[in-house]
C-alpha cells in the first residue's frame, strides 16, 4: 500500500526569498516553480515550499532529514548559507549521524549521514 517518502514541505514566509535560498543550498534550481508552489528534486525525493505566514513557534514534532554523504560537511554548508544550529552533529549509533538546523524561515531542517540506507 505505502510506497515510502515522496515529500516534505515547508511553509515560508516568502517563497521568492525561500526559493533561491535553498536553491543556493541544493545547488540547483526547482523542477516545480509556481507563485503556489516550489519543488525540488532531491535524489528523487521532493523537497516542497508553500507560502503561508509562519506561526510564531515552529512545529517540532515532525522532522524531515535529508540525507547526506558527510553529516559535518552538509551541517557546515547550511550554517554559512544562514541556517541557525538546531542540534550539532551527533553519532547516533552504528555510524549514523544526524543535525538539525533552522532554516532562514522557521523550518527545522534535518539531514542524516546513514551508511546502511539505501534507496531503492
């Protein structure tokens, strides 16, 4: 029934601003460009914008993380593009590594260096 992960989508203030940010970030531009709606291809995963006013506390309970070939590398590339540390990187066990970081618009952003995940 399930066929896995297909999206995770942040709601910004200005997609415009939050379009080429993390365009910046990915190092490449959308495949969905709409005043509605950005989307990103992300290792065939979608990365999704939708512009909406940010509430005043930002929703913790769900945490996307993208995966990464160097957890450290990624977590510094994120900070210099003006991403706020959430969490520094920590070993979660069996090589896993995992950071969070707040994006320019309130999102929390995680990324994971899992040497045993594949996709398929």
């Amino acid at each position: 029934m399930f066929k896995g992960l297909r999206t995770a989508i942040y709601q910004v203030s200005d997609i415009d601003k939050a379009k080429a940010w993390y365009a910046r970030v990915l190092g490449f531009a959308p495949y969905f460009d709409q005043p509605y709606y950005v989307g990103f291809n992300v290792g065939g995963y979608e990365l999704g914008m939708q512009p909406d006013a940010p509430s005043k506390t930002a929703v913790e309970n769900v945490v996307a993380y993208w995966g990464v070939e160097n957890a450290q590398s990624a977590l510094d590339h994120l900070l210099a593009a003006g991403a706020t540390a959430k969490a520094m990187v920590t070993d979660v066990g069996e090589g896993i590594k995992v950071a969070t970081v707040v994006d320019p618009f309130g999102n929390v952003f995680g990324i994971i260096e899992n040497p045993h995940f594949k996709a398929s």
